[in-house]
C-alpha cells in the first residue's frame, strides 16, 4: 500500500507541484506538451508573453 502525504501543513508543503498538476499552466490551467521538471508555477508560453507586455508597459 503507498504511503499518504499530508498536503495540508505548511511543514510538509512540497518545493514542486502536487504530482498531477505539475504539468498545468498557474493562469490558465492549460496542459504542457512535455514534462515540466522546474518546481512550480509553471507558465505556459503564452501566458509568459502576456505576462512580459503588461510589465513592460
């Protein structure tokens, strides 16, 4: 039987993702074509082009 994670404490809060959303954008929740190994957020590229031209302005 797999052991259970609490993820409710801030002492146990994983550096990376939970396992299934380490693959989602953190705005808007669009999948990524290949796995993500960075530690989360992760920002879809055009969520990242979007994000470059408002702090830009």
């Amino acid at each position: 039987m797999g052991e259970k994670w609490d993820r409710s404490g801030k002492r146990v809060r994983p550096k990376t993702a939970v396992r299934g959303k380490r693959y989602l954008c953190a705005t808007c929740r669009k999948r990524s074509p290949t796995a993500v190994t960075t530690p989360a957020p992760w920002y879809c590229p055009n969520c990242l082009r979007a994000d470059e031209s408002t702090s830009a302005e």
